[in-house]
C-alpha cells in the first residue's frame, strides 16, 4: 500500500469518526428554527436555549446523579470482586467472570426488557430506583474489568511483605493495594460514568413519567420539536465526554487499562 493510499484510508476514516460531530456541532449553531444541515445562518441562541428547558435541567441533574452514584456504587461491589477473582483460586471463576460480563455481551434492549418484565413489576420498584439498580449493574463489568487489569500488573508479594510485618488483610488492602491501583479505580470510574450518562435502552424501559434520563428525555423532545436545540445540547455532551476521556488520557493513561 503506498503512502498516498494510506493517507487516503487514515482520511476517509477519520471523516467517517468525526463527520458525525461536525454535522452536529454545525446543525446547532443554524439561526434557523428548523433542524437543518447545512444551517439556515449561524447563531448561538439554539445553545444557549437548552439551558432555559426545564425538562433538560432536570434529566440531567437525574442523569448525573445515576453516572456518578450508580457508578461509585458499582465500584464498592466490582473492586472487592476483581480482588478476589485476582487473587484467589475461586470455584467456577471463570462462569462468574462469563455472569459479570453479562450486561455487555447482551443486547441493551434485552436487559432493559428482562428488568423491567422480572424485577421492577413484580416487585413494585420505583422508577428512580428501577433506574439506579439497571445503572448500576450495567456499570459493575467495567469496574471488574479495569481493576482486575490493574490488579494483574501489581506485584502480590508487595502485600504479602505487609502481612508479613503485621498488617492485617484488610489493611494490606487499604494501605498497599489500593493506592497502588487507583489509576485503574479512577479510569474505571471514569469510563463508567461516560457509559452510565449516555444509555439509553436499558433507561428506555425503565423511565416513567416524570423522571427521565437526559438522552430519554432528548427523545421525547425530538418526538414534538423539531428545532436545533437538540443538535446543541448533542454537541456540548459529545464535548464533555470527549474532553473526560482526553483528561483521562492525559493524566491517567486510560489507554493502559481499556
């Protein structure tokens, strides 16, 4: 392959990744009242509109609120999990592992459906807590998934020499393994979040009148208002989980853990 032909694939590629967001980022800036490409003029206004939508406020505080806790939450359970599967000769570890990994391997619609059919039904659930359960559980294999990585290129001896000077397990832990694989906690948290925010079939089933998630609730805008504003508020998420996973890079390698 010459290098003409090489630049022309790396081109074509790079349009067809960042084309997407360019006809967004354009589409939200039209003067126009319409959602048009090419714009109908350029104008701020449809970005600064999506900050005086009620709706858009609140499903976004909702949205947050499930990323960061639903996220932290899976941390708390996916971390001790990875520790152990590590760490220790389980029974059956790789069928939990295969279990673990289930929310990503199954379709998004599947899950949300199956949630929705067997748990929240049956068992009355609300729907903020409908949605926190399915957020939380859709981010839990990549909390395993991350901080296993970590705890794969981390030494075990080093915790053992703790234990060996008096420290107790749990304290090993504490004091050894887990500063030790922040980066890894961190980048996990981080693409959870990023993953959590922006779901959309599980939240789908799951979202009732009221209390939506934010790309729910861009649905049902979309469904009677066809105006830039949606275009707009598509493009500052795009930039903000774009700029996080660049941050990430930057200061904690992210690459090195997904």
């Amino acid at each position: 392959m010459g290098k003409w032909t090489s630049f022309l694939v790396i081109g074509l590629t790079l349009t067809f990744l960042i084309g997407p967001f360019f006809i967004i980022i354009t589409a939200g800036l039209s003067a126009g009242e319409n959602l048009a490409f090419p714009p109908e003029g350029l104008s701020l206004k449809w970005y600064l509109a999506v900050f005086k939508v009620e709706s858009f406020r609140e499903s976004f505080a909702l949205s947050m609120f499930l990323a960061v806790f639903g996220t932290l939450t899976a941390l708390v359970l996916g971390v001790p999990a990875a520790y152990a599967l590590s760490r220790y000769r389980l029974p059956l570890a790789e069928t939990v592992k295969t279990i673990v990994a289930a929310p990503i391997i199954v379709p998004g619609i599947i899950v949300g459906l199956g949630l929705l059919r067997y748990l929240v039904i049956p068992l009355d659930f609300t729907v903020s807590l409908a949605l926190f359960m399915a957020h939380t559980a859709l981010v839990i294999p990549y909390a395993v998934r991350v901080v296993a990585a970590s705890l794969e290129n981390l030494r075990s001896d080093m915790e053992e020499a703790a234990i060996l000077l008096g420290c107790t397990r749990l304290g090993a832990f504490i004091k050894v393994v887990l500063p030790n694989i922040r980066g890894g906690v961190l980048a996990a948290f981080i693409l959870g979040f990023v993953t959590s925010f922006n779901q959309v079939p599980v939240s789908l089933f799951l979202s009732g009148p009221g209390v939506r998630t934010l790309p729910i609730d861009m649905l049902a805008y979309m469904e009677i208002t066809y105006d830039p504003s949606v275009a707009a508020l598509s493009a500052l998420l795009a930039i903000m989980s774009v700029g996080i996973i660049f941050l990430a890079e930057k200061f904690l390698g992210f690459s090195r853990y997904v």
